[in-house]
C-alpha cells in the first residue's frame, strides 16, 4: 500500500451524500463572512497588536497586519479554488487527500487538529479569566479557578465550552444565528474602541514609524529558545524592530487570521457553495484585516511603542491607561468576553468537522462519523470533541501553547498553496467555480510566505511542532494505515479508474457505488 495513495474527489462527494453522514446544507454567503470575523476578532484584537508593536515592529504593526493578511489572503484563494471543486467537509485535509496522498493529508488533517483543538482550548481558557474580570467591573469577586483537592479547575471554560457543545449539537444554522448576534456586538465595540482610540492620537507616537533595529534584551537558553528559527540558523543575533522585526509582527499577529481555513470546513453546509464560499470568506477577510488596522492604528497614535514595550503583557488597555482612561478598561474587558464567545463556538465546530472527514475515511474510528438524521449534525464527534476541549481548557496550562496554533495554521496553508498545482495537473477536467488567478504565480508566493512566517515562529513552538508531529506519525501506522476505507476493494478500484485508465464516468460509478 503506498503511502501517497490519493482519494479521488468523486469519492469524497460521494461519502458526503452517504445515508446517515450526510450534513444539512444551511448557511449563506452572510453567515460565512459572520463566521470569518467570529472566529479571527475576538480578545486578540485588544492584545496581539499591541504585544507586535511593543517587542517586534513598533508603529509599523500595521504593516505588520498588511502583509499577514496578503499572506492570509493568496492562500485563501486557494482554499477557495478548492473548496468549490471539492465542497465538503475537511479544509486543507480534503484538499491534500486528493492530490498529495493519504500520508500527507493524514499529517495535514492531525496538524488541523493540533490548530483546532488548541485554539478553542487556549481561547476558552481566556474567555474564562475575562469572565472573572467582567464581574470584577461589576462589583462581584470571583475567583476564576476552584481546587479541587490537588486538582486546580478554571470553570469558565467548562461552562462556555459545554454551553457551544450542546448549540452544536442541535443545529449549525442555530449556532451560526447565536454567533452572529455576539459578532455584530463585538464589531460594534471594535468601532467604539478606536474611535476612542484616535481621540488621544499623536503623531510624534508614530515616528520614526519603522523603528530601528535593536538587540533583543533577554539572555541565555530562554532567550535562544525565544528566537526565530530563521535567525537561529542563519547565525543572526536576536534582535528588536527594523525590517526584520516588522517580519517578525506579521508571523505573531498572523494569530489574527487563524479562523479563515476554519470557514471552509464548512462548504459541505454551505448553500450554493460554488459563489457562497468565494463571497463569504473574502468579504470576512476585508473586514476583519480592516478592524485589525484600524486598533493597532489607534494604539499606536495613542502612546508611545516604547511605553508598551515597558509593560510585561501590554493591551489596548494599557495604552488607554497611559492616557488616564482607565474607564475604557471595562468596555475592552466585555468586548473581550463577547469576542471570545464566537472564537470558542467556530473553532468547535471546525475541529468537528475536520475529524468528521477524517473519520469517514478510517484513518479515524469510523464510527465516530455518524450523523443526527434528524438535526444533520456529527453529535458523537461533536461531545467527544467538547468533552477534550473543556478538560485541557478547565485543568491544564493549555495557554502556553498559543504559537503552536499558527503553526498548524501555516502548515495547512503550505500544502493547500501546492495542492492548488497538483489538482489543476491531475484533475484538468474539474472546473471549480472560483480559480485563483495568474496562473501558478499566487499559489507558488502563498506556499513561500507561509513558510517564511513558520520559520520566523520561536524555536520552542518548533519543539513542541516535531513532537506532535511523532505522535501523528505514530498513530497513522498503529491504526490509521491499516483502516483506511482505500483498503476496501470497490474504493481501491475506483482510486486505479482515477488515476489512469477509465473515463470520468467510470470512476463516478464506482463512487456511487
């Protein structure tokens, strides 16, 4: 059995339409953009920018945002080009089972995972703490853990884990309506913010706008482990600001378009996905690039990048503190809470659906796959998937793995930018509705970027990204291998049909069957 057997794109039509598997096709171009911003605006806004500008890029953040959301946007394209080819659940893992073979798509679909699964756990960990300090402004002291004998327990993320869980459950249009009530709420308060913000806007803050390049200020192994790949093995010492350091911002606020590969786990429940999917994401991915601008803009105009740097965990409220407004602390503490409400409630949903692909093809319990009749959605996957997120949220340090989820992130980008090229060369005969432009041009730069971004993420996230890389690896050959449903014969003559020999239509046949 060789290790890059591909799965050909009827097949995976096929299982989608499966008796019992088979998801209900229920939003539109507005909840995908709704979704976009849901998932990539939420406490980051008042946090990443302001930690990018402080330690790497000063007021040049925004370029910083500029050319993560280029970055982001090529290869978007990309997962457009796919999504519309190939309209069911699964993302980059999909899209790499069809055109780089299953090994690869397995390591793809595990590093989602890793994405997914670490992300909703770390955002739900933050949503609790805002939690506490939203009752804090309101006069109530809570604590936001509670011992439990030797076990410390951070409740917040149980509640609003087990609280999006059981959304989910009953219905993805459901969850997508609760989502984009908190979105235009959370959008509103972005709004507030900034116009508050340029009311304190200096113009002496922002200059010189690209700061100049200064040696980092930490030592010894921490420090080393701190440093970029990219620098660590072009021998480069550690440094601060300059062009390098505006490089540097991007890899770290790229943290703020995550969500994106997320909304297209979601074509199999998209309507009319061949024009939804294009309009939806892209729309979210103007909006969203513009919220981010605008706050790193007014926090940079506001107070000096020096004075952020001066602060160990500096945020839009410490700038607003500098300013004596310390009443706009409160309004970015429940801005907080609301934006993280929809980031718990998307990442959710897109773990589900990628280990739902998964599932289908074996690699995975396939049992796992089964799908309510009755509310079109994966329960299983979806209580088991929120039972592991509230427990490594709710028990353990699951926040200092943060970088790890732009890793996975990038990673997926890498091989759906090349994927891009595979499927035109062996699949000349789809013609997805959305193609990315220029030829090979965009996808080849995509793939590049990427991988400059990942270089330029700490060593340490690298570590931590090989180990789980082993894990994958390991779990792939002990069960994944062995029960992939390419092994069954009907479907092992339909990937013989697709790769060379009979017509389209054969191989659509044997799908179908």
């Amino acid at each position: 059995m060789s290790l890059f057997r591909t799965k050909p794109v009827e097949s995976f039509l096929a299982d989608a339409a499966g008796p019992g598997r088979q998801l209900k096709r229920t939003l539109n171009t507005w909840d995908l953009m709704i979704m976009g911003v849901a998932v990539s605006v939420g406490a980051g806004i008042f946090s990443v920018g302001a930690r990018a500008a402080a330690n790497f890029a000063g007021p040049a953040v925004t370029v910083s945002f500029v050319i993560a959301a280029l970055t982001c946007a090529m290869a978007i394209m990309c997962y457009a080009e796919f999504a519309t080819a190939i309209p069911v659940a699964g993302s980059a893992y999909v899209f790499s089972y069809a055109t780089m073979g299953e090994f690869i798509a397995w390591i793809i679909g595990w590093n989602l995972i890793l994405e997914l699964f670490t992300a909703a756990a770390v955002i739900a960990k933050y949503w609790g703490i805002y939690l506490t300090e939203v009752f804090q402004f309101a006069g109530i002291h809570l604590s936001a853990t509670i011992d439990l004998g030797p076990v410390t327990m951070s409740w917040g993320p149980l509640l609003i884990v087990a609280l999006f869980t059981v959304l989910l459950v009953l219905g993805t249009k459901l969850s997508a309506t609760v989502g984009n009530v908190f979105t235009v709420i959370k959008i509103a308060v972005v709004l507030f913010v900034i116009a508050a913000g340029l009311f304190y806007f200096n113009a002496d803050n922002i200059t010189p706008f690209v700061p100049e390049a200064v040696p980092s200020a930490g030592n010894g192994t921490a420090d080393v482990l701190q440093q970029s790949l990219f620098s660590f093995a072009t021998g480069a010492a550690p440094a601060q600001y300059g062009v390098a350091g505006v490089l540097a911002g991007a890899a770290l606020v790229f943290f703020a378009f995550v969500g994106f590969d997320v909304v297209a786990t979601s074509a199999e429940e998209v309507k009319n996905p061949n024009k939804t999917l294009p309009r939806g994401i892209f729309a979210g991915l103007a909006l969203t690039t513009l919220l981010y601008i605008g706050v790193s803009f007014a926090l940079t105009g506001m107070v000096s990048y020096k004075d952020l740097a001066a602060v160990e965990n500096p945020t839009l409220a410490t700038a607003f503190a500098a300013v004596g407004n310390d009443g706009a602390a409160s309004i970015i503490a429940v801005g907080s809470l609301i934006g993280l409400t929809t980031v718990v409630m998307v990442l959710l949903m897109g773990l589900t659906r990628v280990v739902l692909a998964i599932s289908r093809d074996g690699l995975l319990p396939h049992s796992l796959s089964k799908v309510s009749a009755k509310r079109g959605t994966p329960v299983r996957i979806t209580v088991v998937c929120g039972i592991l997120v509230a427990l490594a949220a709710g028990f353990t340090r699951v926040d200092v793995l943060e970088e790890m989820i732009n890793i996975g992130t990038l990673s997926a980008f890498v091989m759906v930018s090349l994927g891009i090229l595979v499927l035109r060369r062996k699949r000349p005969d789809l013609k997805p509705a959305f193609r990315v432009p220029f030829g090979p041009v965009i996808p080849i730069v995509s793939a590049l970027l990427c991988t400059y971004l990942m270089l330029n993420l700490a060593i340490e996230t690298w570590m931590y990204f090989v180990v789980w890389l082993v894990i994958g690896v390991v779990i792939y050959f002990a069960y994944g291998r062995g029960h992939s449903r390419l092994n069954d014969e009907d479907v092992a003559e339909n990937t013989a049909s697709a790769e060379g020999g009979p017509e389209l239509e054969d191989s659509s046949a044997a799908s179908a069957r």
